[in-house]
C-alpha cells in the first residue's frame, strides 16, 4: 500500500482548522496541523509534508514570511503551497505567486473547490518527491515497491544502515550541520557503491536517517566493510573543531553512532514488506560494539 501524501495546515481559526484536518482525514490523506508561523517552519523542517495549506494572517509571523522561509531551505524549498486568506487584493495575489506560492483560495471557500486544487496540486507535483532533498536518494513509494519485489526473489541482500543521535544532533548544531551529516554519508555510500558495487545495486532511505542498500549476496560483505570504515573513520568530523575532541571519546551530549545489519533472502522467507521491514531494524546493532 503507498504512503500517504502529507498535508500540513497552517491556520489559527482552531475550529476552522479542526475541520480541515478531518476532512482530509477522511480523503486519505495524512494530516498535521500548526497555528502559528514558527510552528508550521519547525514542523515543515523535521517532517518535509507534501503540501502546504497556509493561511496568510496568523499570530506572530504572517504566511508570506513563512513562504518566504520554507523557500530559502533546501529541504522545503520544493515543497507545494496553496494560500487560504481573505484577502482578495491583486497586490496580494501577486505577492504570493512571486514567493512561489502554487495556488491561491479565499474565504469563504467551498470545500469541495479546495480538495480538488490539492488534488491537483498533489498530482501536478507528481504525488510525491521520490528522493530525499538532501542525499538525493529515493525514499516512500519507491523503496516500497523494490522490496516487494525482493519478496518474490531468492539471490539478494540488503545492508541496512542507521545513524543514531541525529536528532540530538540536529537539536544541538542545528539543521543545516545535520543535513551536512547526511549529504556526507550518502557520498561514503555512494563511493563505496562505485567501488565495491554494481550499476545494478540500489540504495534507499527507509527513513531520515537509515538507509538500505540492495545487492547480490557475493557483494554485500565489501560494501559493508567500506562504508562502515569511512563512516567511522569520519564520524568525530561531523563535529565543529572546539567539540571533536569529546565526540573522539565518546562523551559528547549528542553523540552520534552508526548501526548496520545485513538480511539477505536466506533469512526468509517473508510474507510482506512490514515483515521485510521489521527483519531490517532487528539486525541493526551499533558499529563500534560488534566483534
């Protein structure tokens, strides 16, 4: 079954809010919901949602501003926005379309006329982005459908990868020293594919921050063996200068870590991908503790 296409509504009328969310709820449709500006940045960063229902007046910054703040990120610059506001001025009309802004609606509005633009939007976008925004691998769907497809094979195998503590990172260095991290490691296995891989082999996020990668069995050892080394091998760098020193010992606060496991078709076989899925968190263990 694919993933649901996320909808993020930025609204501070709560009623008005609590109405959209279960509407689209009911449509299919994975929902969140922020009332303020601040809020709807945070949550479009963290959560990347396919769609932005953002309307213009809202308590402490107003939705151009948040526009203008999603667009200068590249991990939300691409993501679809539609305006909901009363305001009908041409001038703020083409101050939307300027920032980006892909649609525009105003109230009172027929709900009926606002699900269809954010079909259409979804759909003009092509449902989803199939590859992450900073490691430009694919992500959702298609990772979905390969391993489904593993289901039915029997001469493969998957080195699952995971970095841990990226959250606590991300919270002490910030976003952008957290998707440097990233951009870093999918260049470790890109690299290490060129290497030690085939043009045949795939890799993936099966989240944020874990990766799979999908090989023949005969080759799956020497990937896991370079990629592990030059991760490792560059771990305490992913650190400013003053804190390296603490990420070498293994006491900084927001320590990061690097897990990995290996499934192949041996050990099924498995009745669905969720099963597929399960087997890949089970067998991830930390790096640095495996004999």
């Amino acid at each position: 079954m694919a993933d649901k296409q996320h909808i993020l509504i930025v609204e501070d009328d709560l009623d008005l809010a609590e109405m959209l969310n279960a509407y689209f709820r009911v449509q299919g449709y994975e929902v969140s919901s922020a009332a303020w500006g601040e809020e709807a940045i945070r949550h479009s960063l963290d959560t990347t949602p396919d769609l932005v229902v953002l309307d213009i007046r809202l308590p402490d910054i107003d939705g151009y501003e948040v526009c203008r703040r999603l667009r200068s990120h590249r991990r939300t610059q691409d993501i679809p926005i539609i305006f909901l506001t009363e305001k009908r001025d041409r001038v703020d009309r083409l101050q939307g379309l300027e920032l980006g802004v892909v649609d525009y609606i105003t109230k009172p509005f027929d709900i009926q006329e606002l699900r269809l633009r954010v079909r259409n939007v979804l759909q003009r976008a092509g449902t989803h982005a199939y590859n992450n925004p900073v490691t430009g691998f694919a992500e959702g769907t298609p990772i979905t459908e390969r391993l489904n497809k593993l289901l039915y094979d029997e001469d493969w195998a998957i080195l699952a990868l995971s970095i841990v503590g990226l959250d606590a990172f991300r919270e002490q260095y910030g976003f952008v020293a957290s998707d440097d991290v990233l951009r870093a490691i999918s260049l470790m296995i890109s690299n290490a594919l060129r290497e030690s891989g085939s043009e045949t082999d795939f890799v993936g996020h099966l989240g944020q921050h874990d990766f799979v990668i999908i090989t023949a069995p005969e080759r799956i050892n020497a990937i896991r063996e370079r990629v592990e080394t030059r991760i490792q091998q560059s771990m305490e760098y992913f650190y400013p200068l003053k804190d390296r020193d603490k990420a070498r010992r293994g006491t900084q606060r927001a320590g990061l870590q690097l897990s990995s496991g290996i499934v192949t078709a041996n050990n099924g076989p498995f009745e669905s991908v969720d099963t597929l899925k399960n087997a890949l968190a089970r067998v991830r263990q930390p790096v640095s503790s495996r004999p």
